[in-house]
C-alpha cells in the first residue's frame, strides 16, 4: 500500500482526458466570436462608406460640379515609334518603350517634333541603369524625366508623356 505522501502516488489524481477537448472547444468557441465581431464590423464600416459616397455624390450633383479633364480641348496625342536600345548599366539588358505624347494644342510639325522627343528618349534610356527604373518609384521618375525632356524639347509644347508598354530582358 502506497504512503499517503508518496509523490509518484496517482491513484489520486484528477483525469486529464477531457482537458483537451475542453480547451479545443474553447479555442473554437472564441474564433467564432472573433469571426462574428469582425464580419459585424466590416458589414458597419462599408454601410458607412456606402453612405459617405452617396452623401458625397448627392452633393455634388446638387452643385452641378462638371467632371474636369486633365487636359484642355485642344489637347491630341500622338504615338511615338517603338524605342529599343540596351541600358547603361548592366549593358547587356534591353529595354522596349512604347510612349505616346499629349501635345496642349494641334502643331503642324507635330510628327517632326515626335520623332525628335523619340530621339531624345532614345539617348536618355542609354544612360539610364537598371537600378534607376526598378519598382514603383523608379517607374514614375522615368515618366517624370521623360515628361520634362519632352516639354523642354518641344517649348512647352508638350503637356504629358503616356508610357503604354515598358519591357526590361
């Protein structure tokens, strides 16, 4: 017979079983509340927004707020050529531009000066690394740069420049 004080005595002890399953239960039980409380919440929130933008629209409407172009009426574009040529840095990667250009108003040497802004993309994309064009950033300060040396060549004549196709191999 075991002593009373015994430690390795288990005759005694609570059955650990159903702890498991209690504690499984437990955990579904608040991944379900969790689960309601977030669905309750976005169900909220896009009411909310749903209400803003309706507000928002309803308002304007009552203003009479006409849709602004970036553009004035004059505005054209014009395509210019494909523009293939390889980067300055790592040299033996190639890149394919295909680029329109928004004149702010109808010229009549308008291909002429397309075809020298392609020239000058041309020779801009020969300096340019690949480190210079990754990502988002680098993307938008490619259109930026573009869109000034196409403004600066054109006096201003020029407004914007629309990259359609960018291919880097």
């Amino acid at each position: 017979m075991a002593d009373a004080s015994d430690p390795n005595d288990i005759s005694d002890a609570p059955k650990q079983g159903g702890s498991i399953f209690k504690w499984i239960g437990a955990m579904v039980l608040l991944t379900a509340i969790a689960a309601a409380t977030g669905a309750g919440l976005a169900i909220q929130l896009a009411a909310t927004i749903e209400a803003s933008i309706k507000h928002r629209q309803e308002a304007e409407a009552a203003q009479g707020f006409p849709v602004a172009s970036r553009y004035a009426s004059t505005a054209f574009l014009k395509e210019l050529p494909p523009i293939i040529t390889n980067l300055a840095s790592p040299t033996d990667i190639w890149i394919r531009l295909e680029a329109s250009v928004v004149f702010n108003e109808e010229a009549d040497d308008s291909d002429i000066l397309a075809g020298q802004i392609a020239e000058d993309i041309l020779a801009y994309l020969r300096t340019v690394s690949l480190a210079q064009i990754e990502g988002g950033s680098g993307l938008q300060h490619l259109t930026e740069d573009l869109g000034d040396r196409a403004a600066i060549r054109s006096q201003g004549l020029v407004r914007d420049v629309i990259l359609q196709t960018l291919v880097v191999q």
